[in-house]
C-alpha cells in the first residue's frame, strides 16, 4: 500500500470525524458526557490530521514512513475507526428536530454504547501516537 493511500484513508476518516462532530455540536441540550465525546472525538481528529501532515512532509523511503502505512490495511486500525466513526454517527447523526430531542432525552440509554465505540476509537488514538513518536527514533 502506498502513502497515497494511507493519506487516502486518512482523510475520509477525518471527513467523517467532523461530521460526528458537528452532530454532537448541534445537541444543544446535551449532557455532559455528550460534550465529553465531542471532545474526544476532536482530540482524535487532531492526532489524525498531525499524522497527515507528517506523512505529506514525508519520503516514502524512510522507515517511519513505511511502519506507517500498515495503518491503512483492510481491517486495520483505520478501518476499525472509520467502523466506529460509522456506528456513532448512527447513534447520533442526522436528526429532525422531534428525533433531536429524543436523542437529549434517551442519551442515557445509549452512553453505554457511545462508551463501548469510544473505547476502540481510543486504541486507535494510542497506535497512531505511537506512529508519531516512531518519527522521532528515526535519524534523518
């Protein structure tokens, strides 16, 4: 897989991200562990767009660079978060204004859920803070 894709894969995560975002920005009423995963999804988001930066800055001959790219492989660490991302999005995507506020009022019912998704989108923002600092170890 080239750097392409890699870099590929990493912006439709990041599409994707601030979509989820922007419906978590839109419950207005929402508690406060819906603005914890508002949170922690854009603290993903920069971790994503920092490893872009790095991998466009990048030559495809380094080391780092192609450690990295196994990031992007069917069924990898994007594919699992982009799954996450998914199944978010579902449990708090695109609403109508009766649907938006059955989601304030059942948010209770799904925080366990949003939890479960969290927690795998948190490995993912382990492994690619792992790819960052193997950056460093490299000599250029």
């Amino acid at each position: 897989m080239d750097g392409l894709s890699v870099a590929a894969g990493i912006i439709a995560v990041l599409q994707l991200t601030s979509r989820v975002i922007t419906y978590l920005n839109d419950v207005k009423d929402a508690p406060k562990e819906c603005r914890k995963c508002m949170i922690e999804v854009s603290n993903s988001n920069t971790l994503l767009l920092k490893l872009n930066l790095r991998l466009s800055e990048s030559s495809s001959q380094e080391p780092w660079y192609a450690e990295v790219q196994a990031l992007a492989a069917k069924d990898g660490p994007l594919d699992q978060y982009m799954l996450a991302l998914q199944h978010l999005l579902a449990k708090v995507g695109p609403t109508n204004k009766v649907r938006k506020l059955a989601k304030v009022l059942t948010w209770s019912f799904i925080k366990e859920e949003v939890a479960s998704i969290f927690a795998r989108m948190e490995r993912l923002k382990t492994i690619v803070s792992i790819a960052l600092e193997m950056d460093h170890l490299y000599v250029r």
